[in-house]
C-alpha cells in the first residue's frame, strides 16, 4: 500500500463507531490486531504499531498488504 492508501483505511477503521478492532496483515504473511483507534499511526515517514504490553513496532506502508475487520479474519 502507498502511505495515502494506508492512511486512508486506517482512518475509516478507526472511525468506526463503535470502535471495532481491526488486522494489519503483511505481504509476510505476519498480522496485528490493531484493538484501539490509538493504536497504530504514523511516525516520521513509518508507521507505528502499539501492541499489547507496551509493544511497539515501525514499518512502512509497503509492507502491508490488506486490511481486515478481526471477526472476518
């Protein structure tokens, strides 16, 4: 995904009202369950991934593949 493609979706799921957490899946095939609208933005060209305990990762937008609502993944 392009960085307008990515923050795009990002916003609309995060939007969502109520709230429904949200799977981030790469083209590695490894996937986040995003479970707040805080939990994932972007950061000086990156993105930033807040997990569960305090985790955090960067990745750039490239690297996703598709976006996924949690019940359908």
């Amino acid at each position: 995904m392009t960085d307008m493609e990515l923050e795009a979706s990002v916003r609309a799921y995060c939007r969502r009202r109520p709230f429904k957490p949200f799977i981030v899946e790469f083209f590695s095939g490894v996937q986040v369950v995003v479970d707040h609208p805080e939990g994932i933005g972007p950061l000086d060209g990156l993105w930033l991934y807040r997990g569960p305990n305090r985790a955090q990762s960067l990745f750039p937008s490239t690297s996703v593949c598709r976006l996924l609502d949690a019940a359908a993944g």
